[in-house]
C-alpha cells in the first residue's frame, strides 16, 4: 500500500518567505509521497518552480532554497498514482499561457482520466507528462481567457472533472484552494499572523506553527489575495464522501481530519476489532507504525498487554520496496526485525492496518514465529480489499487482491496465521465516532460514488 500526495501552500504578506514554510510543510507530509517533491515560488508575479525525485531534504538544499524567493508558494510530495514516477511527472505543475502562469498541486485522482484526455486530444491538446493533474491544469488554463478570474475559470473546470481532487492553483496574483465536491482527498486550512496556510493533513500546519482555521468544505474553492480571503461554494451540497482510508491508514496519527482525530479513529478500530474478533493472547503488537495505534486499542478493550514486538528500519522508506514479488519479499526482513525477547513463548495478538496481497503478513507472522512466538492471531484494522481504487490509493487491480480471491480461512492458512480477523464493514462510522456518517469505502464495497465514463461493465456498483 502506498499513500496518496500531499499538497501545502502558503500566501503571505510582501517579504515573506515562502519556500521555506513550504519546505518545513512537505516535511511533515513525506509520509504522503516519497517518490517526488517540489516547490513553486510567487515572487511579484514571478513564479520559479524547483523539483525533483527524491524526498524533501533530498530535492532541496539551501542554496536551492535561497534561490526560491517570494511570498506565496505550494509544494508538493507525490507518490505516482496515474503516470510512472518521473522527473517530468512530478509537481507542482507549471503551466505558461495567454493570461500568465499558473501552478498547480494535486492530491487524487480523476475518475474521467480517460475520457478528458481523449476529448481534449481530439480538439488539439498537447500533454507533456501522463499524469490527470495536467488535465486539470489544461481546462483551468482553456477556460481563464473567457472568464472573468481564475477561480472562476477553476469553477467552471470543476463541471467536468469526476473524481478525488484536492488543488492549489497558484496564478500572479493568487492562491487558491480548491476540494472535490464529495471532499475525497482531506484539506484544511490555517494562518500564521497574516499569512494564510493551506495543507492536506493539520499535522503541517502544527509544523509550521500556524493556527488551525478549519477543513475546506466539500467542493468549496478558497481564494486569497492581497484583497484578502474569501470563499465560493458554488459546488458545494452534495453529501460528502472522504476517504475511509486516511484514518485507517494514510494520514499521520497527529492530525485532524473533517473534525475527526485520526488517532482516536485508530484506538477505536482496535477496540472494535477486540470485541468483533476477541482471543486468548499474552501480548498484543503492531506492525509499525501503521497498525500499532490500533493495536493500543485493542490492547484496552481487550485487557491483554500492549508490547512491542517488531522493530522497524526508519531508515528504509518506501522507495526502496521494488514492485516485483520476490524483492518484495525479501525486503519485509529489511524493514521490520522482531524482538525475540519479547515475542518468544508468547501467544501474540498482531495487528495491522491491511491485507493486500499477503505475502508480507505472511512474512511478518513466519519471522514471529521462528522467533519463538507460539501462537500469532492476526487483526486488521479494515474490513477486506475487494476492489481497486480510482481515487488516488495505490490498490492493486483485483486480480492482485487476496480477499476477492479466498476466503478469510484460506487467508488464514496462506499467511501462516492462527487465527485472522478484519474489522467489519458495518462498524466503520463507528471507528469515526459518527454513527450516520457518510464516506467512500468503495475499496471495501464495490460502492464508488463517482466513475468515469466507462460505465458499469466491469460490475461495479454505483451509488
């Protein structure tokens, strides 16, 4: 599994520096994407765009960052969800045309990929990258020249595009904000005195020391200029649809998202896992760091120790996992080591955020074991992938997939568990402490709320 990209951006007062908030911003979104990293700096209608592959302190040094100068700027971490991982692929976009400059960060994927491309190809359009943030980019830039003002020239983009967006959109003299209408991908805002801050998760905002505002409402687009900030909402009303997954998975633990702490949501997967799937056990382990809050819940409702019982390389990133099976094997030992002091004897309870293909549960209970664990039942804190995603999660086709494939008791048997457990589908409003509540678990359902115009030969359901 890999995380969707993570966006940041700021708009301040004339001497500001800009580059160097955003810096400190997208460090606290490389979780989000470690594949690619960029910055683009307004300098009086000046924009200079610096990227690269590479993590953060990888991409930028501070001779690089001294070269960025201005007072508003947006960044961007990527992991490649549509278009291979290239120089040319990363982001921001910088896009020159009739009415200036304009550059643009995307969190997501478009839905209509496809379908836009090839209309947009048949009228003339030329793309210099594969990636649908570009697509974006094109109809805010065909649109600007019969508009009145950029954002209205992003509202009237926002009419064709289906999917999960989240955007900065920085023109001369602007900055804006714009969310998907079923507000798919997070997005919040925030300010340091005068300086308005924009950013995927409220974990960048703590970073930079700006105070947290609010999440931008589902297909609301925020302007700020020198005039000041305001707010169209004229794609907001639909009934929201956030990502299940960046509580269960993606964002960070310490922040906040649509007024829902991530790492309360986690605790209480766990204690919801705890009494769906209750089992004798000495001790209760997370794989780090993803299923360890979950793992602490558990932990709770259970009664049964939390310990710590794998050890995790941080000086691995995900860059370094390879897509083919046996190096994806082979780096499971790389990055996580049991204690064997801890485990050994012990019948384990071990949680983890998701099963995906297998092979690395697998891994992770044979290590368990052959370190002197005596029983590992395993626990995840999601119901089972069925699906792929459209939406900026890296699933794989369901070809690929365990669950629609096995039973849960064949899982079971293939990873080498004693026994296996996934929280159920039904409980996750109450994960986010909001019975009622709306969101997309189309990875777990088969329920996409948006698809794109290929309709629903391949069965699946739409809402």
């Amino acid at each position: 599994m890999h995380e969707a990209c993570g966006i940041f951006g700021v708009f301040g007062p004339a001497g500001l520096d800009a580059a160097s908030l955003v810096y400190r911003g997208l460090f606290a979104l490389q979780h989000r994407g470690q594949e690619s990293c960029g910055i683009a700096v307004n300098d009086r209608g000046q924009v200079t765009l610096h990227k690269d592959m590479g993590l953060v302190g990888e991409v930028f040094g501070d001779f690089d960052l001294r070269q960025l100068q201005g007072s508003a700027a947006v960044g961007h971490v990527r992991y490649a969800t549509t278009g291979p991982g290239s120089r040319e692929n990363a982001q921001p976009l910088l896009t020159r045309y009739s009415k200036g400059v304009l550059a643009l960060a995307h969190n997501g994927n478009l839905a209509n990929t496809d379908v836009l491309r090839h209309e947009l190809e048949q009228q003339g359009a030329i793309f210099q990258t594969s990636i649908d943030s570009e697509i974006i980019a094109y109809l805010i830039a065909r649109y600007r020249p019969q508009c009145e003002t950029v954002e209205d020239a992003v509202s009237r983009s926002m009419d064709q595009l289906r999917g999960a967006y989240s955007l900065l959109v920085m023109s001369r003299g602007k900055l804006l904000a714009v969310r998907d209408p079923l507000g798919m991908r997070p997005l919040c805002m925030g300010y340091i005195g005068d300086t308005v801050v924009f950013a995927s998760e409220s974990c960048a905002l703590d970073a930079v020391a700006a105070t947290f505002v609010r999440d931008l409402e589902p297909g609301e687009i925020v302007v700020a200029d020198r005039s000041g900030v305001r707010s169209l909402r004229t794609h907001c009303g639909q009934v929201p649809r956030p990502c299940i997954f960046e509580y269960i998975y993606f964002a960070r633990p310490d922040s906040c998202i649509d007024q829902v702490p991530v790492y309360q949501a986690r605790l209480a997967a766990g204690r919801l896992l705890a009494r769906q799937h209750p089992v004798a056990a000495d001790l209760v382990i997370g794989v780090p760091d993803s299923g360890s809050d979950a793992a602490l819940g558990f932990s709770a409702a259970s009664g049964i120790p939390f310990g710590k019982g794998l050890v995790k390389n941080n000086y691995v990133g995900r860059t370094f996992i390879k897509p083919s099976q046996a190096q994806r094997v082979s780096a499971v030992r790389i990055k996580l080591n049991p204690i064997r002091a801890s485990v050994s004897g012990k019948r384990l309870v071990l949680v983890d955020d998701s099963i995906v293909r297998g092979t690395t549960s697998a891994r992770i209970v044979h290590m368990l074991k052959a370190a002197g664990a005596t029983e590992v039942h395993v626990r995840i804190s999601s119901p089972p992938f069925l699906w792929p995603c459209y939406f900026g999660t890296d699933i794989p086709t369901a070809d690929e997939l365990a669950a629609p494939h096995h039973t849960i008791e064949e899982i079971r048997l293939q990873i080498g568990a004693d026994s296996l457990g996934f929280l159920d589908p039904d409980s996750l409003a109450d994960m986010l402490g909001k019975p009622g509540a709306t969101y997309c678990d189309a990875c777990f359902s088969g329920r996409y709320p948006v698809l794109s115009g290929a309709g629903n030969s391949s069965g699946l359901l739409l809402e």
